[in-house]
C-alpha cells in the first residue's frame, strides 16, 4: 500500500479492498503512515503477542477439554519437568555473551537470543497443552502456563534486562550502547 498521506495519492483496487472493511481498514491505513520502524517497539511487540497467545490457551480450554480429566498423576509431574528444564534452558540463553564487534551484530544477536528464549519458554506452556490432550484435564495447562510466563518474563526486553546487558558489554570494553543499536538497526 502506498502511503496515503502523499498528495498524489491515488488508492488502488487492493488499497480499497483494505479501507472497505470497517476495522481492518483503520488499522491498515494507520500501519502505512509509520515511515520508520522500531526495533525495540517490534521486539516488545512480539513479547506481548507471545504473552497473549499463552493467555488465550486459557479461554478456549474451557471450551475444548474438560476441567477434570482422567487420572493421570504422572502427568503434572512431566509437565512440571518440562517447565524446569525450560527454565534452566531460558536461563542459559540469558547467559550468552553478546558480540561487540557492530551495533548490528549486536542487535542482531539480541534479537536471536530472544526468540530462542521465547521457544524455550513456550515450551513449558506446550507441555502443559500436550499433558490437557493426553487427556489429564485442563487444569494441567496452568502448570506448564506458570512455568512458560516465568519464562517469558526472564527474557522480556524490558529496560532492566537491556540495562544488565548493557553493562556486561561495557565491561567487555566495548562502547556500542545496546539501547540504540536495537532502536536503529532494522528488524529485517
């Protein structure tokens, strides 16, 4: 889509297809206007929609498996398994040293090592989804949910974690400020 905003603009027959439907089309305008994106913004983006996308395992379980399944002890303790082991594993990542060579090696290699946190994490919540179909009731989910949110929250993007990671690059006698290098190298 082109950008809306410049005099010559003339929408297209996809740009109209857009704009027809009622809260799509706002939305879609309003995502053509941004003329610079954020790194930082679409990381913190993502961590959020990975939050969410937990969260609404919650609203349709209640829909799809019964509170109570069949009675499978083994199951919680598997899923609590899972959800150590993958916090162990987020824990590991958070520990990789980060390159100092370039502001853009740096960037993207915090952003490397934040999906792979992400995965790690969502690993004890897919645990959790794996022992409610296995037939354990979806009570099971709230124990790999609470490992996979503890998860995420080790490695958010948050400012104390870029703070940390900031200062282990000054350490390493490097004068690349973390903060800027995932604000201005591009996310692609």
């Amino acid at each position: 889509m082109t950008n809306p905003e410049d005099p010559g603009w003339r929408p297209s027959l996809r740009d109209l297809r857009w704009l027809a439907i009622p809260v799509v089309g706002p939305v879609v305008r309003v995502r053509a206007r941004r003329a610079e994106p954020n790194g930082l913004v679409a990381l913190r983006s993502v961590f959020l929609t990975a939050v969410a996308a937990l969260l609404v395992f919650v609203f349709l379980l209640g829909f799809i498996a019964p509170r109570d399944g069949e009675d499978r002890g083994w199951v919680p303790w598997a899923v609590a398994v899972i959800g150590i082991a993958s916090l162990a594993y987020v824990a590991r990542v958070r520990r990789r040293p980060l390159p100092t060579t370039s502001p853009e090696a740096l960037a993207r290699t915090y952003r490397a090592l934040f999906f792979i946190g992400v995965g790690g994490a969502e690993a004890a919540a897919l645990g959790g989804l794996v022992g409610v179909f296995l037939g354990a009731g979806n009570w099971v989910y709230f124990v790999g949910l609470a490992f996979g949110l503890v998860g995420l929250r080790m490695i958010a993007p948050t400012r104390s974690d870029i703070g940390r990671r900031q200062r282990e690059i000054t350490a390493a006698g490097s004068s690349i400020s973390l903060l800027d290098a995932l604000i201005s190298v591009p996310t692609r």
